[in-house]
C-alpha cells in the first residue's frame, strides 16, 4: 500500500472519529438527576452577575481568591452565611443584596452541597468532558 494512501486513509479515519464524537455531544441529551428549583435558578443568575466565581470555586473550578463554596452550606450554618452574604468581609465586598438575593444566593449554596463534592481528585472525566463523583 503506498504511503499517500495510508495517509489518505487515516485522515479519513480521524474526520470521521471527529464528526461523529461531534454530534454526539451536541445531540446527546443528558438528564439532570436532581434538578434545581427556581429559586436556586435565580441563585445561580446572582452568582453569575456578581461574578463570584472569579473569587470563589464551585465543583473546584473557579477563582483562588475566596474559599470554594461547594460544601459551604455543609459545613457552616445558615446564618453564617447570611451573615457574609449581608456585610462582605475584608477581603469580599458587599454587593447590598435584598433579603430575597440572600436567599436565593443560600438556595443555591445548598443546590450545590447536594449534588457534588469539591474535591476534584474524587472527580470521573467523562468521554464528552463533564466530570461527576
């Protein structure tokens, strides 16, 4: 077989592996086990807008600034975090959310204690690049 063939050959080969692994992601649906309510939804928004992620980890993905927030609803009360979320600290500066922003912002924090873990060495990488525990 003559060398402009086998390479003919794996080209071919690698565009097909490549189309097909393509479509798979973008048509393969997966299914959210446990599903967020709206008011974690909205929680999700507030952490998007204020950009918290550029401070804070969430799934061990994010910012080095702020401690991740994964687990945070695990491991300190409710009124802790209200607290922080009311007045900022030091290092975090208050962004004057309404009561219902707390709340939302709390919602999510407990969305998230429920559905991960942030230690990304107890992670499984996906063949499509997600990871889940």
């Amino acid at each position: 077989m003559s060398d402009y063939r086998i390479k003919t050959l794996v080209f071919v080969g690698l565009s097909l592996s490549f189309l097909g692994y393509t479509a798979w992601i973008y048509f393969h649906k997966e299914r959210e086990d446990h599903p967020a309510n709206a008011a974690a939804q909205h929680g999700k928004m507030i952490w998007q807008e204020k950009n918290c992620g550029s401070c804070h980890q969430l799934y061990g993905l994010g910012g080095h600034l702020g401690p991740d927030l994964t687990n945070v609803y695990a491991s300190k009360p409710e009124a802790y975090i209200r607290a922080i979320l009311s007045a900022g600290t030091p290092v975090m500066p208050n962004f004057h959310l309404s009561e219902n922003e707390k709340a939302d912002l709390i919602e999510f924090f407990k969305y998230t204690n429920s559905t991960g873990t942030s230690s990304p060495k107890s992670f499984t990488l996906h063949a499509d690049g997600t990871i889940s525990k």
